[in-house]
C-alpha cells in the first residue's frame, strides 16, 4: 500500500515525500487507516519496522484538521527512555516541518525551566518520559483538559510494575474521551492484560511478534566469564565490523569493558544512566558519525536507539527476559539492512538462553571463534560475582597487550 493512498492534508504528503516515503511497512498498513479514525489500536512489530510512523502520521493528521485553538496539548506520547524521546520528537518535527504543530519534548537531564517556557508557550505535541513528566505536573506547568490522543511507546515496557504507578497518575488526569494507541515489538500476555484498563476496544494489530527480523544473522558464542572481553576484542579482529553496539546488564560493566578496550586502542564511547545527557549525546554523536567504532551501552539503548549501519550488536551479558533480547538485537538489520547479532554465554547463562530460544521458536546456531585459546586459566581473584567484574578492571593492560599482538602491533 502506497502512502498516496491515505489522502493525507498537502504538508504530511510533502512531509513524506521529503523523507521518501513511498511503500508502507506490513504495521503502517494494518494500523494507519484505523488510527485514522480515532479507533484504539494495540500494535505490535518487529523493532525497524515503522512503528513511530504508524501511530504519527494519523495522529498528526487529525490534529491538523483543529489545530491552533488551544496552547494546551493536543496529544500525548510516553516513552521509556530520553533516547526514545529525542528520537519520536525529530520524526514528528520532520513530519509537521509544513504546519503550525508545536512538538514539545520532555524528559530528565534536561533543564526544567527551559522546558516549562515551551509548554507555557504552547504545546500540541508531547513527547515525554513519566518521570520528567510528573514533575511538570506537580509543579502545575501543564493541562492535560484538550488532550485528545495518547500513545505509548515501547507500551510492554511503560506497563511494566517498574513505570506502571507513573503512568496511571498521568492517564488518570487525561480525558477518558480520547483516542489511545500503544505500540510495542513485544507485548507479554501479563502486560496485555493491563490494556483494558486503558482502552476502549482496541484493535488488536500483531506483525511477526518477539521475532527479530530474518535478516538478522543470530549467533551464540560460548565463552568462559573471565575471557568474554578478550573474545569480544578477537571478534572485533576477525569480523568484517563497520560499528558495534555491545550491551552489557549494569553500569559498572559497561564502564569497565570501556576501559579495557580503550587501553587496547580501540575507538570506543560508553552510554548508561549514569552520564549526564549532553555526555550521552555526545557519545551517540561519536558513534553515528564513526568517530566510534564500538558503542558500549546498558539497556538504555535497547529501545529507541536508531543508528544506521550498525553491523553487528553483541550481548556481553545474556538479557534476564527474552524481550529484552528481542529489542537489544533489534538495532541491527534495520530499515531492510541486514547484520549479526552475537550472544556471549557463559555456563551460568544457559537457563536464561533456554527462555529467550523458548520464545523465539527455534535454537539459536552455536559457534566458535578460530584460533581463540578458550582453555586459558581461571585467573585465582575471578569467580562468577560482580565483584570478580570489578577485578577485571585491573587486567586491562595485559588484554590491551594480548589485542595489540593479535593486530600485529598496529595502534
């Protein structure tokens, strides 16, 4: 189906020309048009599939039709992380760039006064994440009385026990009179039980759900916990990597493997709750542009980082729920591209492997690296803790050495 289809207003069919948008996706087919007349609709899809579009252009397209009577806004989309924030805000500003909507972003990290001059303004576009919103609320900086459509991204996430108090305060003062959409890759059973509370007989819209895309290359590399840094850096020497997104489960993780390859000569930047958002941006920045070749990150990237060309994405440590696997493995092969996604497995993982193959359907393929010494001695001080991770740190030198030798000495 041909976007020139919808019969959308003039500056959305310019927008979409702009962006080069010509064929829907298999998820913009099924939700645009009833999205396009108000109905509730639950949409699920594989990550790099067009979601944002599917639940922005209709909404932006009613919103058109009445807009400039109100400073208050109009819609509300909620969204787990600053990342997902910024990025659903670019593609709805590149969508209204020939309008009078005004999207608004709101997230942490940001400054708060700033924020509260652009809603006073005037907003008819939201984009927020619950907490930074919340904030806004209580300080009576926002009016929720003309909102007329609500969306959440990343919806099995945002339903979740961890932001589901959050999100009940925020929908408890938006009108029940509204049209409410929730987009997710995965949706869990427990979560969709939840949905009625928000939605007044949605329909239900599932693309390939909690599987990756096809042209995603799976593998899983079993590794003893003490060598998963030097396989992860003889992966980096023998495969064809043009940029590589790796996860790890905590900060502290993330830090030290930064670290490691860093002394190692390896163009490298690091992302985690703990980073102030212009020293996010920045990193992000490095790593879109290739200044980094390597992006080490918690899974405050797993949902809505969109980076092209990112060729391989490799989990250091095996995500704790199947979703999370879905999402992390799903910023690589987007936007019809193809890439690898690489788990490393140590034996304490193989429990949390036989769920992630359970939901998927299938066995993930299990590999080896040539000529990698995987029988290398435990090292006395390395022992399957967080504590051993900490050690870790202090053998940085001797990987760094063991990385330069397997490049020949190169820097």
């Amino acid at each position: 189906m041909q976007f020139t289809q919808l019969n959308l207003s003039e500056p959305l069919q310019k927008a979409i020309a702009t962006l080069g948008f010509e064929e829907m996706t298999p998820i913009q087919a099924e939700a645009i048009p009833p999205a396009l007349e108000g109905r509730d609709l639950i949409g699920c899809a594989q990550t790099g599939t067009g979601k944002t579009i599917a639940f922005l252009l209709p909404a932006l397209e009613r919103l058109q039709q009445n807009s400039g009577k109100t400073k208050n806004p109009r819609m509300v989309i909620l969204a787990p992380t600053r990342e997902l924030v910024i990025q659903v805000t670019e593609q709805a500003r590149k969508l209204t760039a020939r309008t009078s909507l005004r999207v608004v972003p709101i997230y942490g990290g940001a400054r708060l006064g700033d924020q509260t001059d652009k809603l006073r303004r005037g907003a008819d576009v939201i984009v927020a994440t619950p907490g930074r919103l919340l904030d806004h609320m209580q300080r009576r900086n926002i009016n929720f009385r003309d909102v007329e459509i609500l969306v959440l991204d990343e919806a099995d996430r945002m339903l979740d026990m961890g932001f589901l108090p959050d999100i009940r305060q925020i929908i408890n003062q938006i009108p029940q009179q509204r049209q409410t959409m929730l987009f997710s890759a995965t949706m869990p059973a427990s979560v969709l039980a939840l949905t009625h509370q928000f939605q007044h007989d949605p329909i239900r819209i599932e693309i390939a759900i909690a599987r990756p895309p096809e042209a995603i290359r799976q593998a899983l590399y079993p590794v003893p916990r003490h060598l998963k840094t030097e396989l992860l850096m003889a992966l980096l020497q023998h495969m064809d990597v043009n940029s590589m997104l790796v996860f790890t489960d905590t900060r502290q993780e993330a830090d030290i493997v930064t670290r490691q390859l860093r002394q190692a000569k390896i163009a490298v930047a690091c992302i985690h709750g703990d980073f102030r958002q212009r020293e996010r941006i920045a990193a992000l920045e490095g790593f879109r542009s290739g200044r980094h070749q390597v992006l080490i990150a918690t899974n405050i990237a797993a949902r809505g980082l969109d980076v092209e060309g990112i060729s391989h994405v490799i989990n250091y440590d095996v995500p704790e729920h199947p979703e999370d696997y879905v999402h992390r493995i799903g910023r690589t092969a987007r936007a019809e591209a193809d890439g690898d996604a690489i788990t490393l497995v140590t034996p304490d993982d193989e429990a949390l492997i036989h769920r992630i193959e359970h939901t998927l359907g299938y066995k993930i393929e299990r590999k080896t690296l040539p000529d990698f010494d995987y029988n290398v001695p435990t090292p006395s001080w390395a022992k399957p803790s967080a504590k051993a991770l900490m050690r870790e740190a202090t053998q940085s030198l001797s990987l760094a050495d063991r990385w330069r030798s397997m490049s020949g000495g190169r820097r």
